[in-house]
C-alpha cells in the first residue's frame, strides 16, 4: 500500500512491525519477523532515508509518528506529481508542434530519372521483408524487378510479388520470375508503384514530356515520383494492389532446369515437363508464341510443338480447349 511512497513489499512489513512494536533493536525485529538481520537492517536504512526511523546511541530503532512522518512524505509527493503532470503537458505540445513540424517527412517529392531511379533502389536495398510492385510496360526508369537491388533483396529473403502488364511479354524484358519471385500478368494497370514492406510506397507522378499543372519549375526535369509513408495512403496503394493481384494471372517461375535441354523438352511420361508448365503460364496471360520463345530462350517451332504435344496430352484440337482441360486435370495447380 505504501509503494508509491517508494517502499517495497518488505520495507512496509518491517515498518508496519515497528510502529506496532514500538522501540527496538535489529535483532529482535528480525527475530519477531522470521527474517535474517541483514534484510531487515537494509530495510530499516531505507527507512531512515526517508525520516520514517531513527536510531539512538544504543541500537534501538525509533519511528516518528506515523501521521507527521507520512503526511510529509505524501506532501512531496503530491508536489512530485503536479511537476511531472506540468512537464506532460510541456512535452506534449512539444511533439505535437514537432509532428506539425515534420509532417512532411512523410512525403517526398523526387525529380528527374537519375533521382526516380537512386531511390528505387534505395527503397529495395532497405526492404526487409516484402516488395510489391506494378510494372508498367511503358518504361521511363528501371522497373522494381529489373535492378541489382532486387537480386541482393531476394538474396537476403525479401518476398518480391510483382504484377506487370501483358504486353511487356513481347519486349525485351523478362517475363518469366526467378523461383523466390510471384510475377503475375494484366492487361493493363493503372499505375506503377512500388510498396515496400507495407510502410512505403513510391508512386509516379508525371510521364516524360507532362507537364505538371502547379509546378512549371520542373516541367522539363523528367519523371517525377511520390514516395511516402504516410499510413492512410500506403493502406489504400495496399488496397489497390491485392484486388489487382486477385484478378491477375500467374506466371510459373523459371525453375532450376535448362529450358533447352533435350530431357525438358522431350518428355517421356503423360504429364507436362516443367517447361510445358512455363509455356502454358505464359498462353494463359496471352502471349504469342513468338514472345513465349524470346522469354524462355527457345526456338519458335520447338514452341510450336510443345504446345501441340500439351494438346495431345489433354486430346483437344484447340488452345481453348486446352486451358480448359489444364484446369480440369489440375495443371494449373501447379503453376501457383
């Protein structure tokens, strides 16, 4: 009961004793408690500390009544009080004129393709956990999946999903996501964007050649990017981003295996080889054949025919009917 005047559980009992007991030495309070001599002296020099004990010439122990000495003690206390309620108040409108301060840490405006591409990277090499990613075909600075900081981000476990639109799959860019990656296909986004470990997002905010409408100073500076970490607005960019890759379609990884090898495109057994999978994920996002041979590093025919080799695997005449029966056997399971 008397912690908040700084007494422990012990400290009170010797007390308590003591003004029960009235004078007496260490001895016989210790012996009257149960408790070893050291204990207690400790407690009876705490109690001098705070002008609740005294001791006179001979060893015995003395307290000052309990009214006088208490009531001291719950003054100051009282008075401790109002200072640190003051000083709450003091500190309180000091971080609230500081947040006012630094709201705009919050947002940051960054000019220029070099500036748009170094904080890309920057935001890559601290991911700790998690990077998320819309891929624009229209490329005005490296993409998010596209860099040395993404290979050393997926090196350290940062899980990188990525959604990118289908036409990227005809140009030079790979369409086709490394085994620690989730790479899914659109038809079209509305917008790139990057979210790093769901607390920061960077968005584009002109295309090269726009002029922004309130900022004529930087018309001719290039590519301009948002980068925030402002909670409302990186939940609704969360938002955004899982109804997007709800809808998407997946891409099957690459593998470990050569595409090119004899063993991965002549199968033996009734079932589609992993790079059948690969050629059947890039069909079902609409991919030509010709683009599907340029992303696995294949010849077009030799396409051509695994393709026909699925279809004679699933007995169907056409590529719709195939992806029918791809979800009917179960092949698609197996490209998420």
């Amino acid at each position: 009961m008397l912690g908040i005047l700084g007494l422990d559980e012990q400290t009170e009992r010797v007390y308590r004793e003591l003004v029960q007991l009235g004078p007496c030495s260490v001895d016989a309070l210790a012996l009257r408690l149960g408790l070893e001599h050291g204990p207690v002296a400790e407690a009876i020099e705490l109690l001098e500390t705070k002008s609740l004990a005294t001791r006179n010439a001979g060893g015995q122990v003395h307290t000052a009544p309990p009214q006088l000495a208490l009531g001291a003690l719950l003054t100051a206390q009282r008075h401790a009080l109002g200072q640190a309620e003051l000083t709450a108040a003091a500190l309180a409108e000091a971080y609230h004129a500081a947040s006012t301060q630094n709201a705009h840490d919050l947002v940051q405006l960054v000019v220029g393709a070099d500036q748009v591409h170094q904080h890309l990277e920057h935001i890559q090499h601290n991911a700790e956990t998690e990077l998320l990613a819309f891929v624009q075909a229209k490329i005005e600075v490296p993409a998010a999946c596209e860099s040395e900081a993404e290979t050393t981000a997926v090196q350290r476990g940062v899980r990188y999903r990525v959604v990118m639109e289908r036409a990227m799959l005809d140009g030079p860019h790979s369409g086709t996501p490394a085994d620690d990656e989730e790479l899914r296909v659109v038809e079209s986004l509305p917008t790139k964007m990057v979210i790093a470990d769901r607390s920061t997002v960077m968005l584009p905010l002109s295309a090269p050649g726009s002029r922004p409408p309130d900022d004529a100073d930087h018309a001719d500076d290039g590519p301009m990017a948002l980068i925030s970490r402002a909670p409302g607005l990186v939940a609704a960019m969360l938002g955004l981003f899982e109804s997007v890759w709800q809808r998407a379609l997946p891409v099957h990884p690459t593998g470990t295996g050569s595409a090119n090898g004899a063993a991965a495109s002549e199968p033996t057994d009734a079932l589609p080889t992993p790079l059948d999978l690969r050629i059947l994920s890039l069909l079902l996002v609409g991919a030509t054949d010709a683009a599907i041979a340029k992303q696995l590093g294949l010849g077009l025919r030799t396409v051509q025919r695994r393709v026909a080799h699925m279809m004679e695997l699933a007995e169907v005449s056409t590529r719709l009917q195939l992806g029918w029966q791809a979800h009917d056997r179960g092949w698609l399971k197996q490209l998420k």
